[in-house]
C-alpha cells in the first residue's frame, strides 16, 4: 500500500471551496455591474458590439428561414460565419450556467460551399445552421443522460478542398446534479478503460478515474451569475489539450517515482515499473489530481494564456491513454480544456430553447 498522504480531509475542503469560488468574481465584473436596484446594469463597448452582431446576424438567418425563396446575395467570411454561427447556436442552445455531476463530448462534421472567392452565402449560412442543430439534437438526445443540458458547442475550421470547407463541431451535454468530494477511503480507482475500483472485479463497473477526475472538476467551478435583468452567454475558444506532463508537481515527496510526479496522472516505465499499485490510483491520489486539475484550470492555463477577464473554463474532458516513448511505455490521463469568452447580454432578448 502507498503510505504517503497528500492531503488532509480538511485541507482538500478548503481547498475546494477556494477553487469553487474562482470563476465567480473580479474586479472587471463589480467594475462593470450597477447595484441590483438600478435596473440599467453598464454593458461594456465589447459587451454591446457582441450584441449588435449577434442580433444582426440572428436577424438574417431567421429572415432567410423564414422566407425561404428570397435570395439576398450576401455573403460573409469564413472567419465570421463560423464565429457567428458557434456564438448564435451557444446563445440559443446552451445553458452552462447549470449543475452538473459529469458530462459527455460528441463530436461530428457539416460540410459548407464557399462561392468562386472563398466566401459563404448567408443561404448557405442558414442550410448548415439546421443541419448544425440536428446533429447536435441527435447526440443530446441520445447521451444516455435522462436530466441533461447542453453546455456547450464548438466549431473548428478542419480543411478546404475546392469549394468546399469541413467544419468538426464538438457538443458538450452535462447531466445535471451534484456529486460529493473529496474521495474518502475506499474510493481506489483503475486510472482508465472503464476498468472500475481497484478492488472490484475487472469490467463490474462502467467509469474509472479519469472519468471521475473529470467529473469532479466540471461541477467544481460555479460561472459566476449575471445582474439582474441581464444574461451572459458565452462563445467556445479553441480546446487546450494536455498530455499530462506539462506541470510538475513542485511538492512531489520523491520525484520520478510514478507518484504524483505531476499535477495530472502521468506514469513512465522510464521512472519506474508500472505495477497494478502504479496504475490504481487511491484515494488520496484522486484527491490529488482532482486538485491538481482545479489549480491548472483556475490558475496555470489563464498565466500560460493571458486573456481577458471574460475567458472563463467550461468543462474539460479527461481520457485513459496507453502509448510508447522510446520503447517505454506510458500510461496517463490526457485533458481536453474548454474555455470560453463571456458577453453580458439583456435577458429580454434570451430566445433559449431547449434542443
């Protein structure tokens, strides 16, 4: 058995409750914020420029919809239909703001024609935007999840081949409810493949650590709320995705050992055997990583990353990966992080559906 404990049951609340608390304040946001009396709340220039755009383009794509025969010859860049599409189908769909106990990623393609300057119609605009909430709708209702919500959707310029440019999109569906933290005694997990407790027979369970980190950390950070009157809707940025091995544990008790030498489950044949003790992770262990995940996400990627006080974390995805390096093997949790930027916007304008 490891003996080594990382961190008392009182430390990891505070800790949690520190972390948890994160996302749901600056001094940008009570900068930008009226008393809750005063129901003209300021909107930032950046905040009222996402408006007018969204509402614009809103405008023209329900028009085209609704009028299917009209053809207004617009076209728009790549760059900005792409970016005006994902922003229109968060503002729409989305309802991150919500608790959830895990969530499950989902991804797919749509396929948009450019015209002979490498631009998009608004026609064509409008016939990916339906094809775009379709396929989400399958994936959403086809999550296994029975109280869900979407938290979010991305979309990623993949290639252009002639007139045509492939767009991957990924949709995020949580399952709403809480979960309990920190792991207690008991709680040891396989680090992947679904492979269950440690003391289980192998294939009895459906999850596994990585899986469990990850949900851990999705409902650890609360998105902070809007003033009243107003909602903040949010538009994805490019997933950040880590190996596992970019941030050191700087209190590792003996470095290179295969434990805790990161601040993601990270485990090298290069560093030592890889045991069955080395690849179940006990419950301090899950603690740890679980923690460690809430000091990159809340501190390490916004220093690497330097953006505005608007970029807040989403949710991420964490998964088992077996590979070799120079003929060792590696075994680690690799994260997906999502990251979006926030926009104030006023309620009386919310059309959210669900899907």
């Amino acid at each position: 058995m490891k003996k080594i404990k990382v961190f008392t049951t009182l430390s990891l609340i505070a800790l949690v409750i520190g972390a948890a608390l994160i996302n749901s304040c600056s001094k940008q946001d009570v900068a930008d914020q009226k008393p809750a009396s005063n129901p003209d709340v300021l909107m930032s220039a950046a905040n009222i420029n996402f408006q007018n755009n969204l509402i614009r383009f809103k405008d023209k794509v329900e028009y085209i919809r609704a009028y299917p025969q009209f053809k207004s010859g617009e076209v728009m860049s790549v760059d900005s239909a792409v970016y005006l599409m994902e922003a229109l189908f968060n503002y729409t769909y989305g309802y991150p703001e919500e608790t959830y106990s895990r969530s499950k990623t989902d991804t797919g393609y749509i396929v948009l024609q450019l015209d002979n300057d490498g631009n998009i119609p608004l026609e064509e605009i409008n016939l990916k935007f339906t094809e775009l909430t379709n396929k989400v709708s399958n994936f959403y209702y086809n999550c296994g999840f029975e109280d869900k919500g979407l938290i979010l959707t991305g979309l990623e310029q993949e290639s252009v081949v002639g007139n045509e440019l492939t767009i991957m999109f990924y949709s995020i569906t949580g399952n709403k409810g809480n979960s309990s933290f920190p792991f207690e005694e008991g709680d040891d997990w396989w680090y992947g493949f679904d492979l269950g407790k440690c003391d289980n027979i192998p294939g009895s369970d459906t999850t596994d650590a990585a899986e469990l980190i990850e949900s851990y950390l999705g409902i650890s950070y609360i998105l902070p709320p809007p003033p009243p009157g107003y909602r903040y809707t949010y538009v994805p940025d490019d997933p950040i995705t880590l190996e596992g091995n970019e941030y050191p544990n700087p209190e590792s008790p003996t470095p290179n050992d295969n434990y805790t030498d990161y601040l993601m489950y990270y485990a090298t044949e290069a560093a030592d055997t890889l045991t069955d003790e080395v690849k179940c992770l006990e419950h301090e262990e899950m603690n740890f990583y679980v923690l460690g995940g809430m000091e990159i996400i809340g501190t390490l990627l916004p220093q690497t990353y330097n953006n505005p006080s608007n970029w807040l974390f989403m949710s991420c995805d964490y998964n088992d990966k077996t590979e070799w390096i120079d003929n060792d093997e590696v075994i680690r949790h690799e994260g997906v992080f999502n990251y979006s930027y926030r926009y104030l916007v006023p309620e009386s304008q919310d059309p959210r559906i669900t899907l």
